[in-house]
C-alpha cells in the first residue's frame, strides 16, 4: 500500500501539495496584496448591485456650501449651533448625533470678543462679559435635547493634547471574553469642551480606519479608546434614541460576533467593524442647515427622525473614498450604517467565512493536484473553469442574496496556480515522453504512428481492434547464397542488409504504410492502422512498386561501384594478369543481384499492441496476414515479382496493370483464392502493347479452366512477344503452365474441376 502511494504520489503532487501549504499559510498571514485584491472583489460586487434607497427615519442636517454663503464662514458661533439643535427637537427629531467636535472654546462668544479686543468701552466689556457664554448656551440645548457629541480617536498619544482628559463612562457589559484583544485600539481621543461632554446624552466615536489603499470599506461599531470599550456614532445614536440602555459586546473565542444594541444584536465583524451596505449618495437624506434656521423646511420632514449633523461644503473636506468608486461626506456614511443598523441590510462577513475560503482552497487545490496528471488538457480546463466559475457564483450568490462576503479570489487563484503548475509539469513530462517515444519507436515505424503514440500513450497498452488492413511482404531471393559469400564478412553482410532494408523502408514509410518488423532480410508492413487510409490498399501497391525500382536502381549503383574499383585496380596494373600473385577478379563476381518477392493482401484483421505487460508490439494478426505471407512465398515459383489477393485487385485493379496468374488454395486454407501480379502503375496499364498481353492472359486462363489445352498452349505461345516487350520478367509464369498442361494431359482432371492449383508449399 505505501508502495503504491509513494508512486501515486510522485515528486510532482509533493511539492504542489508542498506548494499549497505554503500558499494557506501566506492566507492566514494575510498581506496587503492579498487583501487588496479581495477588496477589489468585494468592491465590484458592491458596485455591480448598490443598495436600493428605501424610506428610513434618518436624516442630515447638512451645513453645506449654501448654507455657509447665506450664514457665514465655519464655525458658526455656538449660539447658532445651539438654535440648530433647539429648532431640529422641535421639529420632531428623536435624537441629534453630531458628526463634528467642539473641543475648544467659541471664539465668537461674548466673553472671548472682550478678551480678543481690549481697546473697546470698558462698560461694554463688562456688558459682554455678563452675557451668557456660547459654550453655556450649546450645553443647555444638548441638555434639553437627546444629543449624541460625536468624537474622534487619536492614533498615537504623542498625537493628543497636553493634558489628557479622561472620558466619561458609557454604561456596557459583555456576553462572553473580554472584547478588547480582538477590537481596534486607539490610546486616546478629541473630546468635546467638558459641559458639552456632561451635557450630552450619549458619547459615540465618529472613527473610519480606511484600508491601505484609502477606501472606508469598514465602519468600527465598537472599539477599544483609552482602554474603554466606546461604540461608534450611528450605534451610539440609536442607543440614546431608544432609552438609553446600556449596551453589551457579544464575543466567542474567534472574536467578536456583535454588540447588543436598542436589545438587538448588531452583527459585526470579529474586530468589531461593520461593512456598510452603501447605496449611491442621495439628496433626499439632506436638509441644508439654512433651510431648518430660516424655516424653510417642510414641516414635519424630521418627526421621529433620527438625524445626523455634519458638512458636505467642499472647503471643509470631509469627504471618504467608498466601495461604490465615488467620493462621499463622512455624515452620509454614518447615516447608511445607520440605515443598515435600522433595515438590519448590511453586508456580513462572519468569522467563518476564512475558515470556509481555506477549506474550499484545498479542496479545489487538491482536486487540481489529484486529476491533472490523468486528465486531457482540455477535459482539464474545462473540469477547472466549470468549478471555479461554480465558486465564484456561490461567492456572488451569497452577496446578492444573503449579503455574504465570502472571497473568491483566493481560491480561484491558488487553484488557478495549482492547474497552471500541474499542466506545465504534465506538458514538460509529456514532451519528454514523446522524445523518448520518438528516440524508441521512431526508426522503425511510419512518423504518423510516432506522433499518435506521443500524442495517446494510452495506445502504448495491451489489447487491440479490429480493422481492414492491406498487408505486405516482402523477402529477398537467394539470400542463404548471399550470406554465405560472406560468412567470413559478417560486417559487411550487416552493412548490405541495413542498406537494401533502409532502402525498403523509405518505400512503405513514404506512402504512409507501418512497418510491423523485421525478420532477418524479410519485411512484414500493413496500411490504415494506426492511422485511417481509405486508399490503403493503392498506397500498399504504390509502395512495392517504388521498392522494386528502388532495389533495381540499388543494384546498378552496387555494380557501377564494384566496376569503377576494378577499373581503378587494372589501371593501376596496366597489363598485369595478377596483382601479387592473385588473379584481379570480375568486378562484378561478387556483386550480388538482390531480388526481393513481395505478396500482398487486404482483409480483416486484429492491430493492436500484442505481447506482455512489460513487453509488446504493435502488431497485426489473422487469417489475411498468413495469406499475404504465402504470396509473397509464391512469387518465386510464377516469376512474378509481387502477387497479390484477390481483394487487394480488386481495390486497385483501375489504377494499376494487372495479370490474373491463378486460382489457388494456400497452405493451411480451404477457400481458394484468386492472385493476380502486379507489373505496374497506371501509365503501363493504358500501354496498347500491355493491353493486347492482359486479353491473351484473360483468354487463356479461361482456356485453361474449360481444359482446352491445345488453345493454352497456343495462347502461351502469343503471350510471349508482349511479356517481352514490355519486360515483364514472366518467363517462369509462360514456363509453369506450359509444364501443367503437359501433366494435365498426362493425367486428366476430374470433369468438375475448377481449375484450382493446390500449393503444396509456403
């Protein structure tokens, strides 16, 4: 078992395997790339499918840029504040958040213009002095009012003032751990002037901690100031706005699941932070400030709001770059938490949910890791693109429907990584294979299977199919001769025979054929397997045509090369008889004429791979191929140098010149068969001369079937002068019938028979 594990593993699946615990372990760690890219991901869902407007009871009261031109410059005098804050109670408000911090003192009070202008009336600086202050006059309005003052965090303690003030308690508990490891901590804070802070009903912290790249994704709901737990503004307002009830911070061992607020649980993040669900900045949440002091707001436009004061005037910059790729007033971002809070429509994103990506990570990766050796390329990116776009629409499922955030990104990166390394490694090992393919296979049979083979190692396995093949032989005559003038040159045999068999390869090679094996100075090759021929059968011919020519044109080039050396010989011993004291030999003595005979067949047989499990070829096997051996066995007795079966004419019979030689029951078979020589190609079967010999052939085998000895004799006689002619080499054939005719009459055939010839050898 670990045997086969340690194989199924392989080196490859180890270090990918290797390489994504690496890569969970650089998730866990979570850098800024990484996170930004989530961001981004998150982002373009946001934007995709905004949140719809919907009528909340939340407001703004606006000190925009037209009310800053009708009242004047920022700050207003408190006094102008404190009329804002009485007007908007009035006009039915629940409650006030302020989106701004009064920290020091109204320089337009009564008594600061006194002390800023010593040069004015003595008894009008005693007049001013008694005036009530702007600071007192704010504070008495946040007090008849429930007034939430907003503050904002310090990031660093050298940051804050000299004298840190302490912050007053907001009443808080909690359901579970301690909150504060998980929270955003900030070690001090901006406070209000301290009678707005004791004025104020409620204390919430206005604080957006931006991501690295500047965008507010996240708003702190609750966060850790000067070691206290402190909630943001938009919870803070609904607090106040519904009692005033203490609030508690819900935790687990992950982290923070919510805080408890107005008694409903608000979920959070595990630090603490909400991811706000934003919609597209609306007017319809705005009052401009000037509209409330001078009365031009419809009445009843803040009964039972709750409402927000800030600034959206350009010169004041209080603008945070958003999900949505806008720009937009920190008040309005407050405002949609708290709509978010009220329709319970914020964006979630629990602790779970890195568990989940993780978990999805490796399962994605290892099914990546497992099934990429074995799969086809395409089969692969299909099976990879259909489960990562499976993913990712889960992932965007969820935020539509659910408003989950779950991640995508990093899963459909690690497992894109992980397909790319596994199908590099398997390209780089298939390549490998195929040279080592090609190296093994390529010298012995065609190109075309070399390829298939590389390209399918699938087909390198035991087991085979079922095809018509057109199948060749082919052997030299006389080579037992051969050998033996050169039984003292056993290298030089071995130089002869690679030559005349490269020369026969190039022949089956060229027209497309595959080369089964050698056998000594024998060839066996078939046509259509591996590869599809419909014209196998024309190929198989064309190709022992050119092997004939192509040993015909080895055999002048042997002897033309044996006649210059022994004329280089002679002239170097003009007139010598002997060359010390040895005869000077004909040149072409030792030139051995090799002839080959080659049969060919078409039928149906079995190609495959056939052998053992370590060891095989591919190989043809059945009843056709015996034939075809035979044939070939044949040629030497009809003087025919190829002979083909009956199926392989009757393929090619109009494209070649044929000659019917006999009907014939092989060694080994009951059905005979008819075989036919082939003499040439197309150009000599439109010969006249080729004609008339091919009628006279026809003739005097029907002759020959009807027992009409005299008329064959005769029509052998004619045949002759054509064979002749055109160089046919059939004397053998002329010869053979002549001899049965003679025992034919000798001894007479039964009067059913069929003109069959019984071969009595293969």
């Amino acid at each position: 078992m670990r045997k086969w594990f340690s194989k199924w593993l392989g080196w490859v699946r180890f270090v990918a395997i290797i390489g994504l615990l690496c890569g969970l372990t650089i998730r866990v760690a979570d850098p800024n790339p990484l996170a930004g890219l989530r961001n981004a991901t998150f982002d373009f869902y946001h934007q995709s499918k905004p949140r719809t407007i919907t009528s909340q009871p939340v407001a703004i009261i606006d000190v925009d840029d037209r009310s800053i031109a009708e009242i004047g410059q920022w700050p207003w005098p408190r006094t102008r504040i404190a009329e804002l804050v009485e007007k908007t109670t009035q006009a039915g408000a629940v409650a006030i958040a302020f989106d701004i911090v009064f920290s020091e003192p109204d320089r337009l009070s009564p008594e600061q213009i006194a002390i800023d202008n010593p040069n004015i009336p003595p008894d009008l600086t005693k007049r001013l002095q008694g005036l009530p202050r702007n600071d007192d006059v704010l504070a008495n309005a946040f007090e008849a009012a429930r007034v939430v003052v907003g503050q904002t965090s310090v990031r660093n303690v050298a940051g804050n003032r000299n004298e840190r003030r302490d912050m007053l308690d907001v009443p808080h508990g909690f359901i579970g751990p301690d909150p504060k490891p998980f929270l955003l901590k900030f070690p001090d804070a901006v406070q209000n002037l301290p009678q707005l802070e004791e004025a104020a009903a409620g204390h919430g912290m206005f604080t957006a901690r931006p991501d690295p790249d500047g965008v507010h994704r996240r708003v702190p709901i609750v966060m850790s100031v000067q070691g206290e737990v402190r909630l943001g503004l938009a919870p803070e307002l609904l607090r106040i706005a519904t009692g005033g009830e203490p609030f508690a911070v819900r935790t687990n061992d992950a982290g923070v699941e919510g805080v408890v607020v107005a008694r409903q649980l608000l979920k959070t993040a595990g630090d603490g932070t909400l991811w706000p669900y934003l919609s597209p900045s609306s007017p319809s949440r705005y009052i401009s400030a000037v509209d409330l002091l001078e009365g031009r707001m419809p009445e009843g436009r803040l009964a039972n709001h709750l409402v927000f004061v800030g600034t959206s005037a350009i010169g004041l910059e209080d603008f945070r770059a958003t999900p949505l790729g806008v720009s937009m007033a920190g008040v309005e971002i407050h405002a949609q938490v708290l709509e978010n809070i009220l329709s319970k429509s914020a964006l979630s994103r629990p602790n779970f949910t890195i568990a989940v990506e993780l978990v999805m990570t490796l399962v994605l990766c290892l099914l990546a890791i497992i099934f990429a050796p074995v799969l086809r390329a395409g089969w692969l990116i299909i099976s990879a693109i259909v489960l990562l776009a499976g993913y990712a629409a889960s992932s965007y499922y969820l935020f539509y429907f659910a408003r989950v955030l779950l991640d995508p990104s990093f899963p459909v990166i690690a497992t894109t990584a992980t397909v790319i390394l596994m199908s590099t490694v398997n390209y780089l090992r298939e390549e490998r294979q195929r040279r080592e393919i090609r190296s093994a296979f390529g010298q012995y049979v065609s190109p075309d299977l070399v390829a298939q083979l590389s390209n399918n190692r699938g087909r390198l396995t035991l087991g085979g199919e079922t095809k018509t093949l057109t199948l060749l032989f082919s052997d030299v005559r006389g080579f037992t001769a051969i050998a033996e003038d050169f039984k003292d040159d056993p290298k030089g045999l071995t130089t002869l025979m690679n030559q005349f068999l490269t020369i026969l390869s190039n022949g089956i090679l060229d027209y497309k054929g595959t080369i089964d094996k050698f056998m000594g100075d024998a060839v066996m090759a078939f046509w259509n397997a591996p590869l599809d021929n419909d014209n196998h059968a024309r190929a198989a011919c064309h190709a022992a045509l050119r092997m004939i020519a192509d040993v015909e044109k080895f055999n002048r080039r042997r002897r033309a090369t044996a006649r210059l050396a022994r004329m280089q010989r002679v002239k170097a011993h003009a007139g010598r008889k002997r060359i010390g004291g040895k005869k000077v030999e004909n040149a072409d003595k030792h030139v051995h004429i090799i002839n080959v005979g080659i049969g060919i067949n078409t039928g149906k047989c079995v190609v495959g791979n056939m052998g053992t499990s370590t060891r095989f070829d591919y190989t043809a096997l059945g009843d056709p191929v015996n034939v075809a051996s035979r044939l070939e066995g044949q040629s030497r007795y009809y003087g025919a140098r190829i002979i083909l079966g009956s199926n392989t004419a009757r393929d090619a019979t109009k494209d070649f010149a044929l000659l019917e030689l006999d009907t014939v029951r092989v060694v080994g078979k009951e059905v005979p068969e008819n075989i036919f020589a082939l003499v040439g190609n197309d150009r000599l079967r439109a010969d006249p001369v080729f004609q008339q010999a091919s009628s006279l052939n026809a003739t005097m085998h029907a002759a020959y079937r009807a027992q009409d000895w005299d008329s064959v004799e005769s029509i052998l006689s004619q045949i002759e002068t054509p064979f002749k002619e055109l160089r046919l080499g059939l004397e053998r054939y002329v010869d053979l019938y002549r001899g049965r005719v003679t025992d034919l009459r000798a001894e007479p055939p039964p009067p059913n028979w069929n003109g069959v010839f019984a071969l009595t050898k293969k």
